[in-house]
C-alpha cells in the first residue's frame, strides 16, 4: 500500500477528516475531533524509525499494547510509533512487504479504538448513522 491508497483508505471511514495540525505536509486523520492515523515519511537516512525504511512513508496507528507486542514480532515494518505514545501507537512502514490487507485491519482496528473511546453521544450519533460493520470491521 502506498501513501497514497493509505490516505484514501482513512478517509473512507465514516465521518473521518483530513488535518494538519502538526506541520503543513503530515497528514492527521480524525474522527469527531480525535485523532486515529498520521502519515509521516522517514527522512534520506532513516534517522526516525531505522536506516531500512529511508524515504518511505509510515502510519501511525492507535493500538493495543499486547497486539502492539505481536504485532512487532510478526512484521519488521511495524515498530514502536515515532514521536507519540509507544505504549499505545504504533508506526507501520509502508512497503511492498507489508500486506495491504494488514494495513487496512489495523487502521480499522485504530479507528475503531478511537471511537470506543468517545463519548456516548457522539458514538450513539455515529454507530446509528453507519451500520457497525462500517465502522468496526
């Protein structure tokens, strides 16, 4: 999956948007204010997640920390996030290695967490405006 499938893929969830909090070229996405995914680009020397993944892109991810574990034992492109919480994100390279249909699990999986958390009326508002297999899958 490339930067660009990854962009659509996160903006294809319900009531998901595009922001820039951060600097003019890292997208953020968020729902209902919160945010679920950043795509970030190792820089020439990989100085952010290992000289491997120079000049390609990543996603940052909200994750469960004992999935985070497995998950980082079963993919080398999915590490500990850079520059947000390791507890609780996780940075996936995004390379021909990795599966597409991986990645789109676990931006759902990070959507979905994210929802979880919101308050009970916004996620009431959204789980009755999409079916749950739209917002969970």
């Amino acid at each position: 999956m490339d930067a660009k499938s990854a962009q659509e893929y996160c903006l294809s969830r319900p009531e998901s948007m595009l922001d820039f909090p951060f600097m003019p070229d890292v997208p953020v996405f968020k729902v209902k204010g919160k945010m679920f995914a950043l795509l970030g680009q190792c820089g020439t020397t990989g100085k952010e997640l290992g000289p491997e993944f120079a000049n390609h892109h990543f996603l940052n991810l909200k994750c469960d920390p004992e999935e985070a574990i497995m998950l980082k034992d079963i993919f080398p492109e999915v590490l500990s996030a850079y520059h947000m919480s390791k507890k609780h994100w996780i940075s996936v390279v995004l390379k021909d290695s990795m599966p597409a249909k991986e990645i789109e699990r676990l931006i759902d999986r990070s959507y979905a967490l994210v929802v979880k958390s919101l308050k009970k009326n916004e996620r009431m508002n959204l789980e009755l405006t999409y079916p749950l297999e739209q917002l969970y899958r």
